[in-house]
C-alpha cells in the first residue's frame, strides 16, 4: 500500500505557448489529500478550477486540451507525464493563458522543477485503479489494448518510412526504467506539415528550440536527436501524461502501435466506460474521488 504525494513547495515557470507564441506563466502548487491534479486560468477573473481527468478531454488534436468555452488549457501532457514520473497525486496548476509552455517540447524542465521542490509524502492511501480484464481500440492503421498486470506498464511501437524513423520500440515499466530517459524526448513534426500548421493559426510559437523538425530525409535540428529512439520515447512519454488523466495510479500493460493523444483518450474512455474493466484497491473509507462515485454507482 503506498501513500499520495504532493509537491514540496511552489513552483513558477514562464515559457512560450506552442499554439499561442504567447509567454505564459505557470505555478506548480502542493495540494492536500485527495485533490488530484486540477489546472486554474489565472489570467481569467474567477475562473473555475479544470480537474485533470479524461471526463474533461475536449480536445487531442496535436495535444491533449482540457475544460470548455474560454475557460480551457491546452497542451497539459508532458507536465501530467512529469507528474505521473513522480507520483504527484496532488497538485494545483495555475496556467496564466490557454495553454501549458512548450520550453523544449519534452517533459525534462517540469521534471528540473519537481526535482528542485521535492516530493512530499501525505497521509491517505493512494487508490490504484486496477485493470481487471483486455480492452482494445483500433483506428485506421493505429492500434491500442490494455491488459491485467500488477504494475503500470507501456510497450510502445511505431513505424514510418522515414531514415530517421523506421520501426522502433520501447518498454516503460514504472519503477523499473528510468523516467528521466523518456523524459527528455522531445515532441516531433514534420517540415513538410508546418506551412499548414501555420495557415490554421496553430504552432506559431514553434521553432526548433520546442520540438524535433523531420525532413524528407533527415533532422533539421542542428544538434540532431537526444536518442536514436528520441521519437517512441516520446510516445511514451505522451501516453504516460495522457493516462494520468485517469485520474488515479493504473495497474495494467499497455500495448500501442502508432499512437497518439486520440488513441490514449479513446482507450481510457473505453475502459471507464465498463464498471467489469477494472476495480479500485486501495483507497481509505473517506477518499470519495469523481472515478470512485462513477464505479459506485454500477
Ligand atoms: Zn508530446
């Protein structure tokens, strides 16, 4: 049985939107038992706090976006991946625009913050949802299922005809693999998508400080890649933050081919969706999170 952590002290950061080009501060604060991740516009008046939970999804286009109307954050995934590496239950994010900064398109600037902070032990349980049977989802050539295990677990494969690319695979078992090895992939696009990108109003803060730039044949970036398999960790690490969306620690193996935040929000809404897909262990009588009252209620 393991305990929920939070953030030692109070983080702040500034960086660039992706989609906005815009400098938007960021606060990373401890929160107490049982909050969860939950996302706060500071720059609107009154804004209502965003859980970060798959119920809340509105967008994965390009990124995973939470919440509606004006009142929503875009861009959250390499921040809650961050926060899974650590296993922060608990925290509360005020974003002061509509999206999380892409410093450099990885997670490593959140994971130097927490590392600066410190992890905080609380005093509840920490409920671990519980894979209890296979779930799978299939769209167009991408391919996702899940599977019981007794640890979180993400088996990742993609396949481009590319130089640089090609087929590559990877593991991530929490506990066993370093976080920090898939943290500091960075996001990738490809040169010949940019233009278009741009006539839709969207990465106008992009640059080759923010993501890896693929050409027809090669790297645009001129320091080249971080790793050999810099991509599929970068899948991974995708996956990682859009799992915590679940809203709890998992318990399961996953298995994606070509993935990405479509495939993840689908797959996790499929298996919240069945009450026979899985069970909550762990939790004490008072935690009451919004997963919980859904499972109750079957
Ligand atoms: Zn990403």
């Amino acid at each position: 049985m393991s305990l929920q952590h939070t953030m030692k002290k109070t983080v702040l950061m500034e960086g660039v939107g992706l989609h906005t080009g815009m400098p938007i501060k960021l606060e990373i604060r401890p929160a107490q038992d049982n909050f969860g991740i939950q996302f706060t516009r500071s720059d609107l008046t009154k804004a209502q706090p965003i859980r970060a939970s798959y119920e809340n999804v509105t967008n994965t286009r390009l990124a995973t976006t939470l919440g509606t109307g004006k009142n929503f954050v875009s861009t959250v995934e390499h921040l809650m991946a961050a926060l899974a590496g650590f296993g922060i239950d608990n925290a509360h994010i005020l974003v002061g625009g509509p999206e999380v900064p892409i410093f450099d398109g990885s997670s490593a600037p959140f994971v130097e913050q927490i590392k600066r902070s410190g992890v905080e032990t609380q005093q509840m349980n920490r409920p671990t949802l519980v894979i209890t049977r296979r779930v799978e989802l299939k769209i167009a050539e991408k391919w996702a299922y899940v599977e019981p295990s007794n640890q979180f677990e993400i088996h990742s494969t993609i396949e481009w005809d590319h130089p640089m690319v090609g087929f590559q695979e990877l593991s991530y078992i929490e506990g066993k693999n370093s976080f920090d090895e898939i943290a500091r992939a960075r996001t990738f696009c490809f040169a010949r998508d940019i233009e278009s990108m741009k006539t839709l109003g969207l990465i106008r803060g992009g640059s080759l400080d923010c993501a890896v730039v693929l050409s027809e044949t090669g790297c645009l970036n001129s320091d080249g890649l971080r790793y050999n398999d810099e991509l599929v960790r970068h899948k991974v690490l995708d996956a990682i933050g859009d799992f915590k969306l679940a809203g709890l620690q998992i318990a399961g193996s996953f298995r994606l081919h070509r993935s990405g935040h479509d495939v993840h929000y689908q797959l996790l809404k499929a298996i919240l969706k069945d009450r026979r897909n899985y069970e909550i262990v762990g939790a004490d009588q008072a935690t009451e999170l919004p997963l919980m009252r859904l499972a109750a209620s079957y």
